[in-house]
C-alpha cells in the first residue's frame, strides 16, 4: 500500500528521458519559484509540459472559476500526454509548495469534458489538505461538457474518454510530482463523479495499483444505454404536442409520490423527500384529468410522458432495457425532468453520442430504439462501457478501498445502476460481506445529480458542499472515511449528510445518516426526525 514496485517502476521509467533520470535537477531547487519553473524541462515520454507558474500564496484569483481555502501557495502545471495519435490529453496539477501531505489526488470531469474547470471543487479541498492534487480534461478538448459534437469521427477521442484519461493523468501527476518532491507519493486518492464516478470505477477495475482510495459519486456505467435513457425521456415529453411537463405539474407529481410513498410506508411526515424510493411503487395515472385539464391533475399525454421517465427506456413489446428515473425525482432544478425535457443547441441533452455512430445529420426523430441501439452498441460498446465490465478483485487483494454514493434522486445516472454494480460484484467476490471488506455504497435518499435536490447532500466537501462539523471529520465527510479506512483500518459503516437551510446558509436544517448498502437508515420512532441519532441502520427484511 505505500506505493507498489510496479507503480514505481512506471514513473521510473516514464521519467527516464535521453539524457537519463532528471528528478534532482527540479527537486534539488531551494527556491519554489525556480523548482516550479524546472519542471517545464522535464522529460516524460509522450509528454509536453505547456506550463509551471508559482501561485503565490493570498491570490486575488487562483482560476477562473476556484478560490483556494487556505491560501497556500502551490505550483500550477499544465501537461499534454500525446502517447499515440489522435491522441491528446491535458492535466493539470497543483502542486504545495508546503507542508506536502505526501499524498497524489486525482480527480475526474463530467459529461463529455473537454475542459479542467469540473476538477476544481476537488482539486480545492485537495490542496487545502496539503494534497498535490489533479485533474484532465479526458482528452476530449474542443468538446464541452454538455456537447460531444467535436469528436465525431475520433474513435481515439472517444477511448480516451471512456477508458484511459484517468490512468494517463494519474501515471503522468505522479511522476511530476515526484520531480517537484524528489520521492514518490506514500498514498493515492482519487475522487469523482458522474463521469468523474466512471473514471474511478475504470480506475479500480482495470488499474488496480494506480489509487490506495477510490471515492466516486452517481458513477456513469453504462454508457450507450444511459445515453439511450435521457434521449427516450427527451422524444416522449417532445413527440407529440402537449406532453411537455411545466415546473407546476412537475411539482404536483413529486407532491403525489411522496404523499403515496408514504402511505406505503417508504417516506417519513414532513420530509421533503423520499427516504426508499427504490421499494415504492407509484403509478402517475392517479392525477389523470377526469373533468377537463386543470393546473391540479395531468392530461393523458402528460401522464405518458411520466410513466415513460419512470419506466425508462423499453423494447417494443413493453420489456424494460434500462433503468428508469425514481419517485421522488419529479423535479424541474438544474438536472432534473426539465433538463431532460428541453434541447441542448436543438438536439436532446448529450445527444452527440449518437452522431459519432450516424452523422452529424442525425436526427432523434427518425430514431428506433430497437433497430438503432444494437448498431449504436456495436460500434461503442467495447470503447466507452468498460465500467459495466472487469473485476475489483485485484483492486481487493492489493487492500484497495472504494466508497461510492448515489443520490436516490438523480435524473441524469439511475441510482438502481449502482446498487446493480454491487450486487454483481458481491456475486463475484462470494457475497455482499466479502465485497464490503473493500467497498462500499451509500445511497442518498433526496439527493439529485451529485448534489443538490431536496434531501441531506453535505457529506462530500470534494463536490464544493462542504459538511459540518469540518470536512476532516469521518463521520460527516467520505473523503475523510475513505483515509480513515484506508490508513487506519477505520470501517465506514455510516455517513452523517448535513442539509443546510438555503436561506440561511451555514445553518443546518436537518442530519440524516446514510447507511452501508444494503443497510437503510430507519427512524427509532421517538425524537426529531431532523437529527441523525434518531435514526438507525437496518437492513432491509427481504
């Protein structure tokens, strides 16, 4: 765990130029500024070093869109890995010019990337850690996060993003910061979500020795068919007039599920929120019109569109192919139904996927679920869908430790996707006691994308929401938990998630404890239901 031979010998070996091994020509620098500004003659393989500035310490401005907490002063580096053609991934990487933690801390993008900015929030806790801390831009530069128009026809572009960034970043990181230090990382923690989430699972599946710690959120699996997923929920709110869902109707359905979720005894009084959505059933036909439409019920197109976002996308005989959104999701904020709803530059959210497979003439109207996915699958399935593939056993047996979480409100990746992935590998490992050895699943009832939505969301000060007590403190923080078990043997069993009023920020509405799947958090029946010690983990009867 400090560091495995085969970790070394890679930075060795990247770092070994014509000229020989070049560490000490940066480390042995006395001045930060000229030890920073060394490192643009470093020589790795595939490699150009585009920068190394000295941030000074009490910045006005650190980035365009980060302030540093702390003010520490570090050296900013911005790196391309060009290893084959096509190919061309960037990184960047703050390095402490103090008080090095001895620690590497990558961190992942989002949707289709093509820029460092999704890295920041991480970053940023990572360096007031003492962290030398990264990010890349998944090689898919000029893409945007919302648009992957610029990659199609770039197959390279397309691997890279699914497959081998995060590792280029992470063997690239390291050896660059064992220049500017002069020895090698003690530990290794990497941190993500969305696709950020992918990239670690990519990270623990098929490069076990590069992270000690695996921290990810709403990972992305399956990558073609959650595509598929947001394209279907965009044709049946936008096939035929008068199935759109307005921000009013969409709050009468969330109203509607939780009122029926806790009838059946998945949603405790006065929540906002769902606490077990995944075991609540709810059929939106209930608020069909029965006397002519009106602001308090849903036409019967409005009603399909609601069942087919439940639903999820489905084979023309009514059999399910993925997953589907969850009650409690019916939310219009930033990645909820309204997103999924409304166009991006004229065509459906992340719908650049399929133009990589038909053109960049595409249309979504013309688009057969049955005839087209099978085509969409052959040609993208074996570049971008690793993540639903591979082993954590290797990643086990070297003693690596991986939490993830998910929102159970999320409408942008299912959260069934992730309690799907650890079922599958508890199946693997002999059973969901072995798997938890090495890995663990939160699940956050209320909360939407990564954050945000109705329910506790402060338990990840990596995402920029930071929890209170401070982020250093396990039980309130899963970076934190994630250390403290990989480093101290310290079993995460629960998480305390802060909701913060958003009128009054800093000032805690309500603690809710998340529980180790498959454990949920049940109320004891006495006291507040806003404070954590009133709740216990249980798991589930069945």
């Amino acid at each position: 765990m400090q560091g495995s031979r085969n970790t070394r010998l890679w930075i060795a070996a990247l770092m070994l130029g014509a000229s020989g091994w070049i560490t000490p020509a940066v480390a042995q620098a006395s001045d930060p500024a000229a030890r920073c500004a060394a490192l643009v003659t470093l020589k790795l393989r595939g490699t150009s070093i585009s920068s190394a500035t000295l941030v000074p310490a009490k910045p006005a401005e650190v980035t365009a869109t980060a302030d540093v907490p702390g003010h520490r002063s570090f050296c900013r580096v911005v790196a391309r890995v060009q290893s084959e053609p096509g190919s061309d991934i960037g990184v960047e990487l703050w390095l402490p010019t103090s008080d090095w933690a001895g620690v590497f801390h990558g961190n992942g993008s989002g949707g289709f990337a093509g820029t460092f900015a999704l890295g920041y929030s991480g970053m940023v806790e990572g360096l007031r850690r003492g962290f030398a801390t990264a990010t890349t831009d998944a090689g898919t530069s000029p893409a945007t996060p919302l648009e992957g128009d610029a990659l199609i026809g770039q197959p390279r572009k397309w691997r890279d993003w699914g497959r081998l960034s995060a590792h280029a970043m992470t063997v690239t990181g390291k050896a660059i910061t064992a220049a500017f230090y002069g020895r090698a990382a003690r530990r290794s923690y990497y941190t993500g979500c969305s696709t950020g989430g992918q990239m670690g699972l990519i990270e623990a599946l098929y490069y076990p020795d590069d992270y000690d710690g695996i921290l990810v959120g709403a990972p992305v699996m399956n990558r073609t068919w959650g595509h598929a997923a947001v394209l279907w929920n965009y044709a049946a709110a936008n096939r035929a007039p008068g199935r759109l869902l307005s921000e009013s109707k969409l709050k009468l359905l969330n109203q509607s599920a939780i009122a029926a979720c806790w009838r059946q005894g998945h949603a405790l009084a006065g929540d906002r929120f769902i606490s077990d959505p995944l075991r609540c059933i709810f059929d939106p036909k209930v608020l069909q019109c029965k006397a002519g439409a009106s602001d308090n019920c849903l036409s019967e197109g409005e009603v399909e569109t609601a069942r087919a976002f439940y639903s999820g996308p489905t084979d023309r005989n009514g059999k399910p192919s993925f997953f589907g959104w969850l009650p409690g999701s019916e939310t219009p904020d930033t990645f909820g139904w309204s997103f999924l709803q409304k166009p991006i530059h004229g065509q459906p959210p992340f719908g650049s996927l399929f133009k990589w497979v038909f053109g960049a003439d595409w249309a979504w109207k013309g688009f057969d679920f049955d005839r087209d996915m099978p085509v969409v699958d052959t040609q993208l399935d074996p570049i971008v869908n690793d993540a639903v593939r591979g082993t954590l056993a290797p990643f086990a047996q070297r003693g690596g430790k991986l939490i993830v979480f998910h929102g159970l409100a999320d409408t942008l990746v299912p959260p069934g996707q992730s309690v799907a992935f650890f079922d599958r590998h508890a199946a693997q490992m002999g059973g969901m006691g072995r798997l938890a050895e090495s890995a663990r699943l939160f699940m956050a009832p209320g909360m939407m994308h990564c954050g945000g939505g109705m329910g506790p969301d402060a338990f990840n000060a990596t995402l920029g929401i930071p929890p209170r007590p401070p982020s250093t403190d396990a039980q309130h923080d899963l970076l934190s938990a994630l250390i403290a078990w990989t480093e101290r043997g310290e079993v995460p069993d629960r998480i305390i998630a802060t909701r913060f009023l958003r009128e009054e920020p800093g000032q805690i509405e309500m603690q809710r404890p998340l529980c180790a799947y498959p454990q949920r958090a049940v109320y004891r029946g006495a006291g507040s239901t806003t404070a954590a010690s009133n709740f216990r983990c249980e798991a589930p009867a069945e």
